[in-house]
C-alpha cells in the first residue's frame, strides 16, 4: 500500500503536453515586438512561471511595454493551437485510469484553459471538480497556495499527498508547501529537477511504480 493518500498533479507538461504549443506562441508573440528568442529559450525562462512574470520578462527584453490586448491575444492564438494540436502526456491517461487514491490537478494556469485542455485531451472525466486553479488564490508558484488549497480542499495533509510535476518553479512550490514531489524529466533538458524532487521518473508508467511502492 502506498504512503500517499492522494496525488496533486501538474497540468502543462504532466497531463497535457502544451508546453511546446503554448510557448512557442509566446515566442511567436514576443519576437513580432522585437526580442528575438527561440523555443529553447522560453523553456529555460517561462517554463513554470506566472503569465505575468513571462510578460515581464518580454517587456524587459523589448526594453519597452506590451500592448495592453498582449494576454488575450495570446489566450486566443494558444486557445487555438491547443484545438488543433494538443494531445495527453503519452501513458497518463494509464495512470488516472489506474489509480485506486483520490487525486486532482493543480495548475498555474487560468480555469477555463485547464478544463479545455483536459477535455481535448479526453483527461476532464477523470478530475471535473477537483481542479485548482493559480488563477482562484491569485498567488503563484514558487509560492505554495495552489497545492496547499488542494491538499485541504481533498480532505488531506501536505504530507499525505505527493505532487507530480516538470519544472523547477512548480517543485520549489511543492516543496515549500511541505509536500512530496516527483519530477517529471522527460522535458526537463538542464536536469534542473534531479537535484530537488524527491524523487524522478521518466515514463507515466515509472510514476505508477513510484505511487504504487512508495513506503
């Protein structure tokens, strides 16, 4: 029997994969006002990060302001590349199905884009109500208060849950909340998490194995 009572995911990058799509957008948008980026370089710099961290990284970078419709034209333009070319984290929808203890997700990202690309994805079935959203605490991670609200909300103590994510931003969150973290490496190209989760994986069928024997 597992040490964990309950499993709070990540979404981007966890259970969907939009990192690629919903970057390069942001790529697309901050090199038409000039700041000459690539794909490498947003994931080094926005991956994990708050939308308004990312829009002031790009201000800085353009040493100017973004023009005031900047978030929801991005909104819009990932909207829609997420209609056309989204699709689940490979072996995750094995876990959700799989798992007998309760879990949830818990995204930097705004309700409405969690619930599209959960439902894209055919992943909603498995969380519906049990979403949590940056967006709804107004703080962000690094700070803990998404994971935290979780935990308490699904009737649980930090240390009865485990949180499962891919960037360093969302496992420093994890960890200063009190919680167990997995890393998810399969993205993770500067090995930023080898060092700071509890531990790592690399397959959604290694993080079954972890859930499973965790003692």
């Amino acid at each position: 029997m597992s040490k964990y009572k309950c499993v709070i995911f990540d979404c981007d990058g966890v259970l969907v994969d939009s990192e690629p799509l919903s970057n390069q957008v942001m790529v697309d948008m901050a090199n038409e006002l000039g700041a000459d980026i690539d794909l490498a370089y947003a994931f080094h710099h926005f991956k994990g990060n708050s939308f308004y961290k990312c829009e002031n990284h790009i201000s800085e970078l353009i040493e100017a302001k973004l023009p005031t419709n900047f978030e929801a034209e991005y909104r819009r333009r990932s909207f829609e590349k997420f209609k056309t070319d989204i699709s689940p984290v490979e072996g995750v929808l094995d876990v959700v199905k799989n798992l007998d203890i309760p879990f949830c997700v818990a995204s930097s990202g705004p309700e409405n884009k969690i619930q599209l690309n959960l439902e894209l994805t055919g992943l909603w079935s498995y969380f519906k109500a049990n979403v949590f959203s940056c967006y709804s605490v107004n703080k962000w991670k690094p700070d803990p208060a998404v994971f935290l609200w979780a935990a308490e909300t699904m009737g649980f103590q930090p240390d009865q849950c485990v949180v499962v994510e891919d960037s360093s931003i969302g496992v420093d969150a994890a960890i200063n909340g009190g919680f167990d973290v997995f890393g998810y490496t399969a993205h993770d190209f500067n090995e930023q998490l080898k060092n700071k989760a509890t531990k790592t994986f690399n397959t959604m069928a290694d993080l079954m194995t972890l859930i499973t024997n965790s003692k």
